[in-house]
C-alpha cells in the first residue's frame, strides 16, 4: 500500500484498477439505440411471473447505461396481461418479427432497436418513472448518438460477442439472428404456449 493510502486501508493499485460506477437512473427522455441484453421469465412479488427484459445503451451519453422493462404476461387481470402483450407486441414489431420469435424470448437477447423514453413522475412517491417505447431495429453498427436509425429486420441484425478492446459498434459481427420461422402462440391459462 503506499502511504497516501494508510488511512484508508485499501490498496491503491487495486482502487486504480476498477472502474468508476456508471451513473445511476432512468435513462434521459428521447430516442436511444440499445441492445437487448438479457431476456428472462421472473417471479413476481405476488407468486406470479413476469417477462423481464434488459436493454443497454449503446452510445451517445449513457453508453453502456441499463434499462428494465418487465411484461405481465401471465398476470390474473386480463387488461393488464393485453397491455403487456401489446407493448410486447410493439417490441417485436419494432425489431421486425411478424409473430412471436420462434425459440422463445431469448431469440431477442443480441437485438439492437431504438428506444423512446418518456418520463412521467410517479403519484405515491414523486420520483421520475422512464417508460419505454420501441421505435424500430438499428443498423448493425449504431452510431453514437441518440438518433433513431433506417430500420432492418433481425434477419439482417448482427449481435456481436464481447470483444476486449474494440469499442462495442466496431465489434466483428456474429451469425445472424432470423425471423424466418416465427410463428404465432397463444398461452394457456397457466402462461403455457400453445403453438397454432
């Protein structure tokens, strides 16, 4: 340890070494590419389950900066399970599948879409609530700013995997993710899906 650090009982090459945190809270209002990170099915508080999928920002200020949307698919309200289905539904459309992506909801995770956040403050305890709304696929490569780009369907999308020192839009692309067999499910009263 050296002396600077005596006081604080740390090591200074390790605290040298790690990053600083990114900053916290909901990403700001606007358009923002992002990349579907994880896709996955969680509990709810009430027993339940519920979609949960996470994007990342890719570029402009928030770069690497995270965002939850969750989808009470299997929810007890009809109402809500039909507002879920259509935001859901909107996503998909966004990312340019006609149906459902066959090989269930993990066949989105390594999309890229264009975000739209819009604040609205929350009634029981005044903070800022980012609500989500998908615009269309980005291109590939996003660029760096916060500017919706020319749409293309997950046919012609490219996840690319993790690559150590390369910036995320300059990654070598993988294997294609398609839409080619996508079809249509309806879920059981249980959130079962039944295949037409």
């Amino acid at each position: 340890m050296s002396d600077e650090f005596d006081d604080w009982g740390i090591d200074a090459e390790e605290f040298d070494a790690v990053e600083a945190a990114a900053p916290r809270g909901p990403w700001p209002a606007g358009n923002h590419n992002a990349v579907i990170e994880k896709v996955e099915k969680l509990p709810t508080k009430k027993g339940g389950s519920r979609l949960s999928i996470t994007f990342r920002a890719e570029g402009g200020d928030i770069d690497g900066r995270k965002h939850w949307e969750n989808f009470n698919l299997w929810h007890d309200n009809p109402q809500v399970r039909e507002i879920s289905m259509s935001q859901l539904k909107s996503l998909c459309k966004a990312l340019g599948f006609t149906g459902l992506p066959k090989g269930g909801h993990a066949a989105m995770e390594g999309l890229f879409v264009t975000v739209n956040i819009t604040h609205k403050r929350r009634p029981d305890n005044g903070e800022i609530e980012a609500r989500a709304s998908f615009v269309a696929p980005v291109k590939s490569a996003p660029a760096a700013t916060s500017r919706p780009a020319a749409g293309r369907g997950p046919a012609e999308q490219q996840p690319r995997p993790a690559a150590a020192g390369n910036p995320r839009w300059a990654r070598k692309p993988a294997e294609p993710k398609r839409n080619d067999d996508a079809e249509r499910v309806e879920y059981d009263s249980n959130g079962n899906p039944i295949p037409f």
